[in-house]
C-alpha cells in the first residue's frame, strides 16, 4: 500500500497517455482501412510541409 | 519539458502495443501501423524543436539537421509504401512482395535515423529523448513486418 501510495504521483502522469491513447485507437476502430490510410496521409503531408520548413530555418534549402 | 515528450511517447508506445493483439485484417494492422509511424515522425519532429530551441539548445544546429534529414527520408519512404498500400484491397502474396521492398526502404532509413541522426547527438539527454521515439517507430514496423512476412 505504502508502494502503491508512493507511486501514485509518478502513475498519475500517465493517466492523460492512456486516455489520449484509448481516444486515438477508438477513432482509428471507427475507421476503415482507407480512413486510416487518410489519416496518415495527412499527418504525413503535415511532417513534410514542418520538416521543409525546419530546413529552411536551418538554412539548408 | 520530460514529461511533455514521455506522454506523448508513451501514447504511441502503448497504442502499437495494444494494435498487436487486435483482429483487423492485415491490411487494416498495416494501415494503423502506417498511421502510427506517421505520428511517431510528428513526435520526433516536435521533440527535435523542442531540444533545438531549448535554451540552452541540447542540441546544435548540425545535429538538427542531420536528424531533419533523416526524418524526411523516413517520411518519405512512409509515405511511398502507404501511397502503394492503399491501392490494394487486401493483402496476398502477390501485394505483399510488392511492399516489401517499399518496407525496406522504411527500415533502411529508420536505421539510417539512428545511425546518421541520433548517435551522432552529443548531449546524452537529448539523445535518450530522441532514441525513445525510435522505439515507438520501431515497434510500428515490426507490425508491418509481422504483417508482410508472418501470418499476421
């Protein structure tokens, strides 16, 4: 009990993981295969529109 | 700033995990697998800006770049084998072999991440931030790979 107590504070952090992951495998369930596939289509279109843009900034293009 | 990164971390970690054990077809596990490195590179995107504009920087402009580069490339080969995946219906031996090189290429540059990106981070701290997220890629390819080459 004493251990559990003792580990609440560094549990209790990972609570927003869980529910944010529960939250992302829910939507992905909802979804068929090609709204899957969309979907990361569009977070991957987004990384390499951020990562051109961290290029930039570096001065590399 | 540690927790920051670990939550989201953790959150693709735990959501490939527990992808592992569900009973979507094959093409479905390498759609989610698809979308779960998608949203690994965007975490390592946000955890490699965050280091750079941490004052002080953990990392240096170099190491920046070199790990910006390699994450495009990763990017890249995702976007490449998703763009071939979802031009199929379902997956057989025939759409398989047609992935497998693209899913390769995945692989190569991952490695190439750590090799060329990661290793090369002198600050021990950032180098452990980004490393963690290699874990989360990697775990989301061995699905693709489960898929591709086992009964998966």
């Amino acid at each position: 009990m004493a251990i559990l107590l003792a580990l609440l504070p560094q549990l209790i952090q990972f609570v927003p993981v869980f529910v944010a992951a529960i939250a992302h495998i829910k939507a992905q369930s909802g979804m068929t295969t090609d709204q899957i596939f969309a979907a990361a289509g569009l977070v991957l279109d987004a990384n390499n529109q951020k990562l051109v843009d961290d290029l930039k900034r570096l001065g590399y293009i | 700033m540690r927790r920051r990164i670990a939550v989201p971390i953790g959150l693709v970690l735990l959501l490939v995990l527990l992808q592992v054990a569900c009973t979507d077809s094959q093409l479905t596990k390498a759609a989610k697998a698809s979308d779960d490195i998608a949203v690994s590179i965007s975490l390592a995107i946000d955890v490699k800006r965050s280091l750079a504009m941490s004052i002080p920087p953990l990392i240096t402009p170099e190491e920046e770049l070199a790990l910006t580069l390699a994450l495009q490339r990763v990017n890249t080969a995702t976007m490449l084998f998703k763009e071939k995946a979802m031009t199929f219906k379902t997956l057989d031996a025939n759409t398989k072999t047609a992935l497998l090189p693209l899913f390769q290429t995945i692989t190569a540059s991952v490695t190439e991440l750590n090799n060329q990106g990661i290793l090369g981070i002198k600050n021990q701290d950032a180098k452990a931030k980004v490393a963690l997220v290699l874990t989360s890629l990697s775990a989301a390819l061995a699905t693709i790979q489960s898929v591709l080459m086992g009964g998966a």
